[in-house]
C-alpha cells in the first residue's frame, strides 16, 4: 500500500510537467476528431436504425403508454439517441485508453525513468508487436464482457458497477504490461506482474471509476442529447486526464517495485541503495548512484 500511495502522489505532481501536458492533446485531438466524424457522417442513420428497432418490441407501447401517463412521454423522442450514446460510452473509453496507450504510455516510462530512476538498465523484455497483441486480446474480452453485461445494465445498482471494474482490468492488463516493457526483462515482467498482481488490479480499478465521471454528463438526459456535440469532447477529455494519470501512477509503481527487485528490495516493497561494486549484473553503473542520505529524485 505504501509503494501505491507513493506512486499515485508523485503521478499528480507529474500531471503539471509541461510534456505530459503537451503529450495529453494528441490523443484528445484524435478522438474529438474521430468521434464528431463518425457523429457527422453516421448519427442521423444509427438514430433511425435504433428507433425503428424499438419500434418493433411490442413493450415499447407499454413504456410509451407509462412515460405519458406520468407526463414524461416526451422522453420517447430522445430514448433512441440516448440508448446510442449509452451503448458507445464502453467504446469511447476503450478508445481513450488504447490512444493514451500508444501515444503517451511510452513517454511517460522514459520520463519517469530519467528523472527517477536514471541507473536503471533497460533490457526490452516487451516490444511493440507483443505490447500490440497484449492489448488487442485484453481488449477484445473486455469488450466481450461489456457485450454479454449489457442487459445488466438496465439495474440502475449494477451499471454504476460492472463497467468501471470491468474498465479497470482493462488498465490494469495494459497499462501494467507497458510500464515494464522496456526497462524490464521478459522473466522480471512476469515475476512482477504476479506478485504485484493485487496491487496493480487495485489500481486499474480506481482508474475504472475515476473513469466513470463522466458518467454525471451522461446522466443530464434530454439535457445531454441537445449539448452532444459540446459535451462528447468534455467527456473525451476527461477520460484522456484520467488515463494520462494512470499511465504515471502504474509507471511510478512498476518502476520502483523493478528497481527494489534487482536492487535487493525483494517485491519492490523498499527500494535499498547499494554500492556500485554490489549492484546486480546488468544494472547500469554509468550514473551515479543517489547517495544512501540523500532523498530519490521526484
């Protein structure tokens, strides 16, 4: 818990430096762009598909007949866009983490290596094609657990639940492999993943619910389906500030827990500062060490 809360603070001080600001807007720009296109060219045609689908359910009468004599039957014009936005909501925010993924995780490693951890050798245990085919399966059965959850959903206890957990094992799976991808070894990322593995869920999960939100703007109704085209970016940004944070928070913890591995701190726990004639075979002698009185770089 201790090399958790370390991590998480040192993830917020690392929101405020100029790159990781510079570095949020590149994927913030793609999904704006690639959402309001998409929404552009094929709102109106996914609003008349899903209208004429409610249509053919015979209970739709009923909730109709219901909505009116309660005096919300106008809410029968925005169910259809509502229902649509509700159903791409789980695909946004797979979108946002795999962008954040690809365009900020990598630099957000090499900042915290080089201005934490500057002795600490990287041996490449991952690559770009395993980091690809790691996040595309973990993506592939969450969006399958998504799909099979839908109709859970319609429990108002259960939606404020199943997607956030389901969302933080995402993170989890991708964001833990992408923080020891380059410094780590193939057999030091496999002895960290499994002993660190509670830890590293715990994290992902917060991530999930920091991650819901948006879900307030979701939940402006009517309100929501009028503002869209304002709201949609808000909401995108959101996610994107989340996920940034979590590609430092699980950065700062795999960091550290690799280096208390090979330094002698067994799980990472406590990260032990030793001579540089004890230090392990292939930890990088070449910069100084931090003397053993003198506080880490932040």
């Amino acid at each position: 818990m201790k090399l958790v809360l370390d991590a998480f603070w040192r993830a917020g001080v690392y929101c405020l430096h100029p790159r990781v600001v510079a570095l949020s807007f590149v994927p913030l720009i793609l999904l704006v762009v690639a959402t309001l296109g998409l929404g552009y060219f094929f709102w109106n045609d996914a609003v008349d598909f899903v209208r004429t689908q409610l249509l053919a359910w015979s209970w739709m009468d009923w909730l109709g007949e219901f909505l009116d004599g309660i005096g919300l039957g106008g809410l029968r014009v925005v169910l259809a866009p509502a229902l649509l936005l509700f159903a791409a909501i789980p695909f946004i925010v797979v979108a946002c983490l795999l962008v954040v993924a690809v365009f900020m995780m990598p630099a957000m490693v090499s900042l915290v290596g080089e201005r934490r951890f500057p002795a600490l050798a990287r041996r490449h245990g991952g690559s770009v094609l395993g980091s690809l085919a790691w996040s595309l399966g973990s993506t592939l059965a969450a969006c399958g657990a998504l799909l099979l959850s839908v109709p859970l959903w319609l429990i108002p206890p259960v939606v404020l639940v199943v997607p956030p957990l389901i969302w933080g094992w995402l993170t989890y799976r991708v964001m833990a492999y992408d923080a020891l991808a380059d410094h780590a070894s193939a057999e030091e990322r496999r002895s960290l993943l499994q002993t660190h593995r509670w830890p590293l869920l715990a994290m992902g999960l917060v991530t999930g619910y920091l991650g819901a939100l948006p879900s307030v703007l979701w939940a402006s109704g009517a309100m929501f389906i009028a503002m869209a085209p304002v709201l949609v970016p808000v909401a995108i940004w959101i996610y994107t500030l989340v996920f940034a944070f979590s590609s430092l928070w699980f950065a700062h913890y795999a960091l550290a827990a690799l280096d208390g591995l090979r330094v002698g701190g067994g799980q990472g726990g406590q990260t032990v500062v030793l001579p540089v004639a004890d230090w392990p075979e292939g930890r990088d002698t070449t910069a100084a060490p931090h003397p053993p009185d003198s506080p880490r770089p932040l």
